[in-house]
C-alpha cells in the first residue's frame, strides 16, 4: 500500500509541473519570455470542437426565442395551463348525475306448526341528482316494484292466502339550504377559486414575461457593448500602430530618442492586452444572452443589430408610478388574492349560521290516480360553533396579512421607479460630461500628434491623450447601454412602453 502512495504522489506531481512542457514561474524579472511565448502558441495551437449551430439574432429575434424557449416562462406556462382544467373539473360539480337501482328480496317464517309465509320483491328505478346554484339539490327519481306474499291459511285445510302488489311512479325531491350553505358564492365557491387561481398564474406568467424581456434586452445591449469596446480598443490599436511607425521614422531620422520607440511599443503591447480582456468580455456577455435565452450551451450566436438604442424619454415618474400600479402583473396577482380573501371571509361567516334546509318531496303514481307529497324543516346548530369562529379569524387573518403585502408591492414599486428616474437623470448627466470628455480627448490628440510630426513633443503626449480618448469612449458606451438598460427595465416596471 506504501508502495502504491508513493507512486501515486511522483505521478501527481509529474502531472502538476509538466516537465516536458511547462514553466516554473518564480521572480518575475527572472521569467524566461521566450519560453513563455512558446507555451502560449503550444496551447493556442489546439483547436476547439466547432459549434454545431450559428445563430444570428436581432434583439426582436431574441426576444421571441426566450419566449419559446426559456425554462423558466415553460414552467410556468405549463403550470397556467394545469391551473385552465381545474375550472371545468370544478364546473362539474353542477352537471347532473344519473343513477340506476334495482333489488330482489325474499321473506321466509315458518311457524312452530311447520306452515311457512313468504314474501317476494323485486324493485327498479333510475335517478337523477342535480346541484343547483343556490346550494341544494333537486332529485327526480321513478321506479316500479312488485311484491308477492304466500301467506300460510290460519286453519289447517283453508286456503292459502297468496296476494300481488305492483306499483310504478315517479318522485321529485327538493332539498335547500336557508342558511349555512344557502348562498350562491357558497355553492360556486370551487368554481370561484379555480379562476382566482388561473387568474394568479396567468399573472405570474406576465409578470416572468416582462423580466426575460427586460433581461434579454439587458443581456442584448451589454453584448453590443462588449463588441463596441473592443472595438475603441482595435481603433486605438492602430493608432498605436501609426505611432510606432512615426516614432521608428523620427528615430531612424534622428530626431526622437529610442525612449519614444519603446514607449510606443509599450503603448501598442498594452492595448493589444486590453483587446485580449475585451475579447473575454464579449464571450462572457454572450454566454449571458444564450442562457437567457434558454439555447442550448454549444449553439454559437451572434448579433445582428450592432446600435445602442438612445432616444430622449421624458421624466415622468407620477405617471409611471399610475400607470404601474394599473398594470404591474404582481399587483393584479395580489388584488385577485385579496378577492379570493374577500370569499373565503363571507363563505367562513356564513359558516357561523345554524343550518336550516327545507325539504320538500312530491310522488305521482304511475295511473295518475295517486299522489303524496311533504315539506319539512330541519334545524341543526353547534353548540359554542368554535371551530367555524377559528376558521373565520383564520381568513380575516390571512385577508390583513395580504392587504399589507399590497401595500409593501406597491411601495417597493414606487421606490423600483424612483431609482430608475435617477438613474436616468444620473446616464444624461454623465453623457453630458463624457460627451466632452470625448470631444477634448479627440482634440488634444489632434494637436499632441501634430506636435510631434513637426518634432515639437514626444509621444507622451500622444499616448496621453490617446489614453484619455479610451477611457472617455468606453465610459461613454457604458453610460449609453446603461441608459438604454434603465429604459428596458423601466418598460418591465410599468408593463409596457414609454
């Protein structure tokens, strides 16, 4: 077993360092470039398996994809689409039932003296049974019967007394509550929740809707960025190039030293850095928009709109607080709750009610010839009724707690709108600035360069404003996106467009 430890130690070591291939690294000014070089063209050499699909999407593309094909819209769609068949399975509490019914019976007594007296029956009949929306039921039944008795003579040697009794007719019976149980919410109070609940998953499902879209715009817009910064970068890049070339001429001429060569140089190898970071970047906002979108992880996208939407949008935070408190999907999810509140409150208090049904009944014989019929009360209440009163403070509960869960929706909202407000009024603010940032970046490096064509300053001054210019470009494309961001999730927050 020692023996195995040790060999396994040696071949994880062995594995760790690459002694074929690799590089110690220790003090960094002792790093052996040249060796470095290689192991980077070594391992660039190496080729990826290639994606199996390209897709190219416009941001209204995208969009409809997520609606397809993101999980979570399919889970809850699909859950909107259970919650549909709970109505008509709760609907068929008021279809009519239809029922059949048949016997047979016999009766033997045989006396102490050996005579015996019997008695046969045979009976049929069909129902049917219909919940009504007041809370009863009415019942329609007809039927025949036929019952024959061998009844034993009273003295030995008189006849036996043998009779047929045959019957035929028809019933309606009518049971309905006056009290507990007597109202119309009570008798469709299945029906009622059903349609509180699709209501609450349908609004669920809107409510998921805007945030993809509000993230897929997102996802969308910083993709677009990452391929505009790499772009500032690849501008700057050849400028850099430029002034390499300029500054090896100068050199070569006499007129700058080595210092500005090297320095250019140094300015080149830096941006070609901040490419490579860049690059990385725009990968990582791309994995983002896959995911959001719901593709799968191999499927290969690119962008087809490559503009940064910016178009003025008025401030106008009371009428987007109104139009959110209208429209927001958690805020009709939280009023339809409180309806369904609402009814559980009343269905409880009407449970606190003694019950009190009424029951009437009417029979018709088969020849028309003879009928009955009855009508009757019958009174039935709980001594102290605890359970119904905890029952009702139960709901009054849950109908508090829910009104002030409305409440905090609908102040988280306002406050969601707020910050928004100022974060756009902070992006005009900051494109204002930046704005000019960009327009003396682009002039001092103008002049910087035409100073040192003429020999009248040093590359410094180029890669300054050169510097100046890239920051300014790329804070500005981030100040544009995060503007048009705020705008898309200012559209999600009041469900619908500016």
């Amino acid at each position: 077993m020692t023996v195995i430890i040790a060999v396994s130690i040696l071949l994880l070591a062995a594995a760790s360092h690459g002694e074929s291939r690799g590089l110690e690294v220790g003090r960094i000014s002792d790093l052996d470039l040249a060796a470095v070089r290689r192991i980077i063209d070594e391992s660039a050499g190496e080729v990826e398996a290639a994606p199996t699909e390209l897709r190219v999407l416009t941001l209204e593309e995208s969009l409809k994809i997520a609606l397809e094909h993101n999980l979570g819209l399919q889970i809850t769609a699909l859950e909107v689409e259970a919650q549909g068949y709970e109505i008509p399975t709760a609907r068929a509490k008021f279809h009519p039932t239809l029922g059949l019914a048949a016997a047979v019976g016999d009766t033997r007594i045989e006396s102490n003296s050996g005579e015996v007296d019997k008695d046969e029956r045979q009976s049929g009949g069909a129902f049917v049974r219909q919940e009504i929306p007041t809370g009863g039921a009415l019942t329609l039944e007809g039927g025949y019967s036929r019952h024959v008795s061998d009844d034993a003579p009273e003295r030995p040697g008189d006849p036996r007394n043998k009779s047929t009794t045959e019957g035929a007719g028809a019933r309606i019976e009518l049971r309905q509550p006056l009290l507990r149980g007597g109202r119309i919410y009570v008798a469709r109070r299945e029906i009622m929740d059903a349609e509180f609940n699709l209501e609450i998953r349908q609004s669920q499902l809107q409510a998921e809707i805007l945030e993809v879209g509000a993230e897929i715009k997102t996802a969308y817009y910083r993709t677009i960025e990452a391929e505009r910064l790499i772009q500032v970068i690849q501008d700057a890049i050849e400028r850099d190039r430029q002034l390499l070339e300029y500054s090896r001429a100068l050199y070569d001429a006499g007129h700058v030293s080595s210092r500005d060569v090297l320095s250019a140089e140094l300015r080149l190898a830096g941006d070609e850095t901040r490419l490579a970071q860049r690059r990385a970047g725009l990968a990582a906002a791309k994995n983002e928009l896959r995911d959001a979108l719901g593709l799968p992880v191999e499927t290969q996208i690119e962008i087809a709109d490559r503009s940064i939407p910016f178009y003025p949008v008025e401030l106008k935070l009371d009428e987007w607080i109104e139009r959110a408190h209208a429209n927001r999907p958690e805020l009709m999810l939280l009023r339809t709750r409180l309806e369904q509140s609402e009814l559980a409150q009343k269905i409880r208090k009407n449970a606190l009610l003694p019950s009190l049904d009424v029951v009437a009944d009417y029979g018709q014989g088969a020849d028309f010839k003879s009928h009955d019929w009855n009508v009757g009360l019958a009174l039935e209440y709980p001594i102290g009724n605890v359970a119904a009163r905890s029952r009702l403070a139960e709901a009054q509960t849950e109908h508090s707690r829910i009104e002030r869960q409305y409440v905090q929706a609908k102040r988280r909202i306002e406050r969601d709108l707020r910050d928004i407000e100022i974060h756009l009024r902070e992006s005009l603010d900051r494109l204002k600035a930046l704005a000019n940032a960009v327009e003396q970046a682009r002039t001092k490096g103008k002049i910087a360069r035409a100073r040192f064509e003429r020999g009248l300053a040093n590359n410094l001054d180029i890669t300054d404003a050169d510097e100046a210019l890239v920051n300014a470009e790329s804070q500005m494309l981030r100040a544009l996106v995060a503007y048009a961001t705020n705008v898309a999730v200012l559209e999600a927050r009041i469900a619908g467009p500016v």
